[in-house]
C-alpha cells in the first residue's frame, strides 16, 4: 500500500501536501509492518521548529523503538492526539488516522524538498 499522491523519505515516513504552505507527516505502511504493534508514540509540541531529517519522535513498538525524521523543516501547528491513547493507529491506518503532525513550511520555502520520493521510486526501495 504506497499511494500515489504522497512523497516519501528513505527512512519510510510520508508526506502529504496540504496546500498553503502546510504538510502531513506519518510512518509509511512499510514502516509500521516492520515495527509491529506500536505502543507508544513520542510527538513534538506545537509551535517546535522541526528540521529536515532531524529526529523529530519517537514510535515504540513491541519490538523496538525507532525515531521519527521530519522530511521538512518549518514550524510544527498541529500534532495527532489521538495517538496519545490509541497509537495502534499507526499500525491499523498509517495514512489517514494514524498521521503523526502538521508542519508549516519554513519561510520561503516553495514546495516539498526535492529529495522526497514519488510512490514508484518508494516502492522501488522497499520492493526491491
């Protein structure tokens, strides 16, 4: 399951373009299959400044703990609340309610980075 409309990182997250200057971030479908059961998940607040590939969380599965790398850098204005006390949502739905946050784009930046992956060359990666 890798949908067309979204860019994704090496390091399986996810982004969808909201328009406006804002993006959605998640772990792909790749991602939390190799995790297993994910029990917690760790977040940014609103209002952190996030980094192009910097650790921006944490998800903690049954089997490991793997961080979270933002795919932009900008200003975090929302985050997933949900996963608070359901983040088995990653697991059951890692492209609509199991997102992780919202970041609006560093000032001017003009759309997503370039290094971000379209569906076929994700699937390449993780397809082999």
């Amino acid at each position: 399951m890798i949908p067309e409309d979204l860019r994704y990182t090496e390091a399986h997250e996810w982004v969808r373009d909201l328009g406006d200057g804002l993006v959605r971030i998640g772990i792909t479908d790749h991602a939390q299959s190799q995790l297993g059961d994910v029990v917690f998940v760790q977040l940014p607040a609103v209002g952190d400044e996030v980094t192009a590939g910097a650790s921006v969380g944490e998800v903690e599965s049954t089997k490991s703990v793997s961080d979270i790398y933002s795919p932009v850098s900008g200003t975090v204005t929302a985050v997933n609340e949900a996963l608070e006390a359901n983040p088995e949502l990653v697991n059951s739905g890692p492209y609509d309610e199991g997102w992780m946050l919202e970041v609006r784009l560093a000032e001017g930046a003009t759309g997503l980075p370039d290094n971000l992956l379209d569906a076929a060359a994700y699937r390449e990666l993780t397809e082999g």
